[in-house]
C-alpha cells in the first residue's frame, strides 16, 4: 500500500509496528491507552481520539489561514530536515512585478543574500530558507517570461 494515502489513524498503527508501543509512548509522552485510540478508526470506533499527527497538520492549515505562512513553512521545513528533505510549493509562482526585466532584478537580492550567508558560514537551517526564497524569485521570474513567451 502507497504510505502517502494512509488516513493519520492508519499512520500511527504503522508507526507502532515500525517503533513499537514503548518508543511512542517516550515520544508522546502518553500511554499506550492514549495510542491506542489516536490508532481507532473513527468510522468504527467511538473511542477514538484524533491523531497527533492530524493535530500538527490542523496547525499547520490554522496558521496558513492566520497569514503566519511563514512560520507553517519553517515548522514543515523542520519536520523533513531529519530526512534529509525540504519542502516545495506545488503551485507555479505568481510573478510580482509587471515586466519580465523588474522581475530579473527583483532575483539579485534573494541571491545575493543566499551567497553572502553561504561564504559567512551561517547555520544551514538559515541558508535552506534562502534558498527557497531565491528559487520562489527566480520561478516569479520564469513565470514571467512563460507569459511573455503566450502572447
């Protein structure tokens, strides 16, 4: 079965069977009881309780919704840094300025700023969020000249 169309109740059985009981229980803090039901299919069951990982995902659509998009992305960012990922927008980028040259010149600051924290040896959480900033200006950019390119 694809993991990536598991529901959360169904995601923390298989972390359970990945970790075990006692592993979920020192990082949750809570007993197996409490597991236990974040595991129950709610259709079925109504001793369920909603999942952590359900929670996290609310949080992460309630800040969205609250304009801290920001923080949203930096929490995801965290969650894939230890497997050795990052996070991508899906959507193409909205270009912000009118014409394709301002959108060129709009891309030298984000890569300027990605460069100098690069050769100043800043923490790499740091260079990762610059990075993301110069490929959203450079894919503004793009998109621009797509648009040029439609007529």
């Amino acid at each position: 079965m694809n993991k990536n169309s598991l529901e959360a109740w169904e995601m923390m059985s298989e972390a359970k069977d990945a970790l075990g009981m006692p592993a979920l229980e020192r990082i949750f803090k809570v007993g197996h009881k409490q597991i236990y039901k974040q595991m129950r299919n709610p259709d079925y069951s109504g001793d369920s309780a909603r999942p952590v990982i359900q929670r996290v995902r609310m949080l992460l659509h309630d800040l969205d919704k609250a304009g801290a998009d920001d923080l949203a992305r930096a929490m995801l960012g965290y969650m894939a840094e230890p497997l050795g990922m990052h996070c991508i927008p899906n959507a193409v980028a909205e270009p912000d300025k009118p014409t394709l040259a301002e959108e060129c010149l709009d891309d030298l600051p984000a890569l300027v700023a990605l460069h100098k924290a690069m050769m100043n040896g800043e923490d790499p959480r740091t260079v990762e969020a610059l990075h993301a900033e110069a490929v959203q200006e450079l894919d503004q950019t793009i998109t621009k000249y797509r648009e040029g390119l439609q007529g």
